[in-house]
C-alpha cells in the first residue's frame, strides 16, 4: 500500500485516480498546504479550519468522510514524561491522511511498516495507525509510575521543596492525559460503527478497533491510579514534613523546659536582698552548692523526668 509523506499534487491525483486506497502523513505543513490539501482532496471547509488552528477537543465528525482528531504522547523528555500531540485524521474509503506539527516516531514506524504491503482490507489500516497513536501514551506513563516509586522513597528519606514541586508537575501532565483520553474512549465507542459505514470498508475489522478501546479504557484506568498515587505522594510529604516539624518543636521545647529552673534560680539569687546575699557572697563552699550545684540538680532533675517519660 502507498504511504505518502510530502503533498505531491501529481501523484495524489493518480493515486485517487486508481481508486486505490493510501495513506498521506503530513507532518508541520503549512497554512497554505493545509488549504490546498483540502482541495485536492474535497474536505470540508470546517475540517480544514480546524486543521489550520490546531488546539482542538477529541471529536469525531462523519460527512462524505471521516474527520478525526485524536491525541497521542510525545517522546519523553529529561523529565520522565512527554507533551501531548494532536493529530487530525482524514479517512474515505479511497485514502488515510494524517496531519500533525511534530515528528511522530510511532507513524513513521507504522509507514514503514505498511508501505509496499497488500493489506486484507482498509480498515486495518486505519487500526495500525490508531492502535499506534493510542501505545504511545504507555511508555510515558511508565516513566510517571518509576518517578512517583522514586519520590516516594526520596519523600521518607528527606522531603524537600523540589519533590513538591514535582508533584504538582506530574498532576498537571496526568490531567492533561485525562482531558484527551476520556474524549478519545467515548467517541471509539461511536467511531467504531461509524468508520464501518464508510463505502468500501468491511465489518469483520470491528474487533481491531475494540482492542484499541481497550487500550484507552487501560490507559484510562493508569491515569487514574496514578492520580490517587500522587495524592498519597502528598500525603506522605505533608505528614513527613509534619513529623520533622514536630521532632524539631518537641526539642525546642525541652532546651526551653531545661532552663527554665536555671532562670528561676538565675532571678532568685539577683534579686536585691540581704540575708542570702551575706551568707552566700563571702562563701566558696555556699557558692558552689547553692549557685552552681543548685543548676546542675536542677538539669540533671529535668534529664531524668523526661527519659522516664520517654520524652528524649
């Protein structure tokens, strides 16, 4: 089957012209293409804006063809997780055309994979493609999962500002996932039946395509496991920070409660009389007993009162 990845006007004409089905990825094509693509081809004026203005919802529309955006993951970047890529997919019984910004290694694979092959039918053609955009989301969310076990562990050891941050960083790209997939499981439920209508496919190609919603309906499930993870991910950091932050105060508190008789005994003897003032003043022995001897009974008191309570 011919896969076609430039907007070569002369050979897409022949190819339509045969009446044979084919496949044309394009990848960061212009305005102006865009435009002229749907005019080689006849898509309606309202696919083709939406193409041009990328930036669109999951959605499914059904005319003289088949118009359907769908999302798939970006390779992953130093971070352990990848943006999203939106793809917009035009399918008639006669031709597959994919558009989208960026590079998509898991297209490029599936071209060379069909090109120059005799394929059973259309449809399965149009399940590769799908199937393929739908995997790419399980690399990135096994890089999450290995990055919430790390966290984990990192947060018991010693929690700091940047795991939370991280946190936070993972939620918002797992919502992001959310916001596409749930989209993309409602309208395979539909699509299913609806591509089966289009003039030249088959019916027996429906069980391709529900192994692709199963695929979503997987993926749909980790997104949601991995959100109730980071929430527990939270958890952990806030109690642990609690932990430390009560560790630190309960300390804090016997430096406080040790000197307290210190500074009774400190205020008492400066306190402005006689009678203990003459006796002691003039007297090593009463100095030592009374001043220094008195302050260390009193730390030595307060040592033995908190490991009878277990306090240290």
């Amino acid at each position: 089957m011919p896969c076609l990845t430039a907007l070569d006007e002369d050979r897409i004409r022949r190819q339509l012209a045969e009446d044979k089905f084919f496949w044309l990825d394009l990848v960061g094509p212009t305005e102006e293409e865009i435009e002229h693509m749907g005019e080689l081809f006849g898509l309606h004026a309202l696919a083709i804006e939406d193409t041009i203005h990328f930036g669109q919802r999951p959605k499914l529309d059904f005319g003289d063809h088949v118009f359907l955006v769908y999302y798939a993951a970006g390779e992953q970047g130093p971070s352990g997780s990848g943006s999203l890529r939106e793809v917009h997919l035009f399918l008639s019984g006669k031709y597959l055309v994919t558009v989208h910004h960026d590079p998509l290694p898991a297209l490029r694979e599936q071209g060379k994979h069909i090109e120059g092959r005799v394929l059973h039918s259309e449809q399965f053609v149009v399940y590769r493609v799908l199937d393929a955009l739908t995997d790419t989301f399980f690399p990135t969310l096994s890089a999450i999962d290995d990055e919430i076990d790390e966290l984990e562990d990192a947060i018991i050891a010693k929690p700091t500002d940047a795991q939370l941050q991280r946190i936070f960083s993972l939620k918002r790209d797992l919502v992001a996932m959310r916001k596409v997939v749930t989209p993309q499981r409602d309208l395979l439920v539909r699509g299913i039946d609806t591509i089966a209508r289009i003039p030249g496919f088959e019916l027996d190609e429906r069980d391709y395509f529900r192994d692709v919603y199963d695929h979503v309906i997987r993926i749909s499930d980790l997104i949601d496991s991995y959100r109730d993870l980071l929430a527990g991910a939270m958890d952990a950091y806030l109690s642990t920070v609690a932990n430390r932050q009560n560790e630190v105060m309960k300390q804090l508190t016997i430096i406080a409660t040790v000197f307290l008789p210190l500074s009774f005994l400190t205020g008492f003897f400066g306190m402005n009389f006689a009678f203990m003032v003459n006796h002691v003043q003039n007297t090593l022995l009463g100095f030592l007993l009374l001043g220094v001897g008195s302050c260390l009974a009193s730390i030595a008191a307060m040592w033995a009162y908190f490991r009878r309570k277990r306090w240290m």
